[in-house]
C-alpha cells in the first residue's frame, strides 16, 4: 500500500523546522520497513510569518514502532567511526 501526504488518516511521528532531518527520519523509518511520507506544513509567508514545519506520518498501525526507532536512534550518541578523519603524514 503506497501512503499519500494528504491520507487525513496518517498518524503523525515526528515534526521537526528543517525538511533535511524529516528525510532523515523518513529514510531511517524506509530503512525499518516501516512506509513514511514527508509533508510540509507551510503555510503561506504573506499570512502567517514564520509558521510552518515538515512531519513525517505513517500508517496508524506502525505509529508505536516508528515512535520507539525514533526515539531508539535519537538515544545513540554519534559514535567515532561515523566521522572520516583525514590521514595524517
């Protein structure tokens, strides 16, 4: 079943400001198995200044499990291997 952004039945994940780190989430969700989609919440600028935001929504029988990956993910601490250090010589 292919989620759309604008299923009124999606149950919401995650909500951040910044649309790169709800592609990360939803790649990390994707990566789990678990469907995501990534909508905006902006509104018009003209209107209302400032507000808006991106979520990442999946379907209501996986809220739970992305939830608990989410929050297991965010709970790491960044681990050294992680960086590429340049050589030395």
């Amino acid at each position: 079943m292919a989620l759309e952004a604008n299923d009124s039945t999606l149950t919401t994940v995650f909500d951040t400001e910044r649309e790169s780190e709800a592609l990360v989430v939803k790649g990390l969700l994707d990566s789990a198995g678990i469907e995501a989609v990534v909508t905006s919440l902006d509104s018009p600028q003209d209107v209302f200044t400032g507000v808006g935001g991106v979520v990442v929504q999946v379907a209501p029988e996986q809220a739970e499990e992305a939830r608990a990956i989410i929050a297991d993910y965010r709970s790491r601490p960044v681990e050294d291997s992680e960086f590429v250090e340049g050589s030395s010589g």
